[in-house]
C-alpha cells in the first residue's frame, strides 16, 4: 500500500518509453519488503531533474540515456569505478548529499562471467553510455578492442580513453573477433528485425553479448546461437546492474535467480 511513509525512487532519461526499470525495481521492492516506489522521469532539464532528486528527497535513482555523462559534474561525489568508466547509471542521495555510481560494469561482469577475455579480440558495437563500461571491462580484463561505430568520431573518443582501434564495417569478416557485444538499440523492440551485424557468419567459440533486453531474443542473438556461438542476452545484465542499485541504496539484495524469472515472464508478453 502507498502511504506518506513510501520513499519515493526514479528513473531519469530521454526517452523513457523502453525503460523496465520501474517494472523490474518495484518488483524487487515488494520481494525484499521495502516500502519504495520507483517511478519513471521523462526529463529535458537536467540541472532540473537533479534538483528535483534532492528537493523531493529521491532516495535512488536510475539513471538513463542522454544523462549517464553530463550528471557527473552535478553530483557530490562520484564512485572511482564509475570515474574510470565515465558513465553514471546509479545515483544515491544521503541527505541531501548525491553520490554516482556505476552499476552496469556489475552486469556486464555478471553477463560475461566465465567468458575469458585476456588476450581475445572484442568487437565493441556502438559507443554510447553503455559501450564505455563494456569497454571499460574488456581492457581491465586484458582484452583487445575494437570498435564499430555509425559515427566513427565518438569511437575514436573511446579508443582515446581505453586503448584499441577503430574499424570500418568491411574489416569485420577479417577481423574474426571472439567476443562480439553489441551497445546500440539495433534489434531492439519494436525493430525486432534489425540487426547490427547483417550477413554476418558468426561461428562456434564466439561469444556475441546483445546489451538488448527487449525482446530477450534478439534477431543478433538468434542467428548466433544458431551458429553454434555463445549466445547471452541484455536480461541477464539488466537484473545484475537494478540488484546492484537496490543493494547500494537499501543494503538488501535480491536473488538474481528469482528476477530473471521475473524478467523472463514478463518480458516475453511485451
Ligand atoms: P546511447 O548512449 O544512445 O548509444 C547508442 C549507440 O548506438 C551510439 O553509439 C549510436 O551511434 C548507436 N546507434 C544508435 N542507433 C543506431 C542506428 N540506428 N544505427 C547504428 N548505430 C546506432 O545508448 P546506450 O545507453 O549506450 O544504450 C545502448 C543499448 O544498450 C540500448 O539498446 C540499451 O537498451 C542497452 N542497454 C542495456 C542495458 C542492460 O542492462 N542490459 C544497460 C544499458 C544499456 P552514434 O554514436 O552514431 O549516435
């Protein structure tokens, strides 16, 4: 029940309309039994919107496209983790005080986890918000990247802060990469048709990492199982990073089994 002692949580973006973020939280709330809600935040003023954290008294927030950079400077403190990686997805308010984290890198890991890295080739698609903690990942695990991306300047910009090389979609039969992972909404519903790599034979040793959650199949993902590579979906990263942000503001985890039945039942019906 909603009453004047639920503490009020948020998701900040633009455009919110794919965020499962207030699905997937307010689920994980009821389970660990905290009288929270979290609701979405459609924002075009940041400035605003964190004011708005502190004049309300939002005790968690989820933070979301265009925001994970331009929130850094406006908070109190920034976790050193997230410095490295650049990016902001969790902002956590004592006080008034707002300190940002990064808990994607969690999901990633927790995506990733048993896939050796050191010395493989990682073909990093895209190079937004979410590219820079998956970058971030493979160099601190001893990979060697390579990024694909519609605008070659904002792969460049990564290369610059991680080490690796830019390349054009015509080297990427030759580049024979082991991991693939793909950061842009290529594949993503409603476009369940698309593709970021189309014509691409992937093969068996591969992994190829989809950050898309919605649909948990992707056409990428699909036609990488069917080769016979190692397919892993956004789902998995997506219950890891929200379990992190729970964990950071609450204390209290959730079981990560239990959310990705959760996400599995309601994620097929959208
Ligand atoms: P973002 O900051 O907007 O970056 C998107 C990237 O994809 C950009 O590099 C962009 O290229 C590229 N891109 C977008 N549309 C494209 C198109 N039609 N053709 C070619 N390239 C295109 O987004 P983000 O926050 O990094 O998120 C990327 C994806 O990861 C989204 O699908 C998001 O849902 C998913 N994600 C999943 C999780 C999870 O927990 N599983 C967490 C975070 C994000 P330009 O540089 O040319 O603009």
């Amino acid at each position: 029940m909603i009453t004047s002692a639920t503490k009020l949580n948020a998701v900040i973006g633009n455009p919110l309309g794919h965020s499962l973020s207030p699905l997937l939280h307010n689920y994980m709330y009821e389970r660990l039994g905290i009288d929270a809600v979290m609701l979405a935040f459609e924002s075009s003023d940041l400035r605003k919107a964190v004011n708005g954290i502190k004049d309300l008294g939002i005790g968690l927030t989820a933070v979301t496209l265009p925001f994970k950079e331009a929130i850094m400077p406006l908070l109190g403190s920034v976790d050193p983790l997230a410095s490295k990686i650049g990016a902001v997805n969790t902002v956590v308010n004592k006080n008034g005080r707002l300190s940002g984290y990064n808990t994607d890198i969690l999901g990633i890991a927790a995506a990733l986890k048993g896939v050796p890295v050191r010395g493989r080739k990682v073909l990093l698609l895209g190079a937004g918000g979410a590219a820079l903690a998956a970058a971030y990942y493979a160099v601190s695990n001893g990979g060697d990247l390579y990024y694909l991306n519609r605008t070659p300047a904002k792969a460049k910009r990564l290369a610059r802060r991680f080490g690796g090389e830019v390349i054009l979609p015509k080297a990427v039969e030759g580049l024979d990469p082991d991991i693939i992972v793909n950061a842009t909404p290529i594949g993503m519903h409603p476009k369940t048709d698309a593709t970021p790599l189309p014509g691409y034979r992937f093969r068996k040793g591969q992994t190829v990492f989809d950050l898309i959650y919605n649909p948990v199949r992707t056409r990428l993902i699909s036609e990488a199982a069917r080769a016979g590579a190692r397919a892993v979906s956004g789902e998995v990263m997506f219950a890891h990073q929200a379990i992190a942000q729970v964990k950071l503001w609450s204390g209290k985890q959730a079981e990560s089994g239990k959310v990705i039945r959760f996400l599995d039942k309601n994620l097929i019906n959208l």
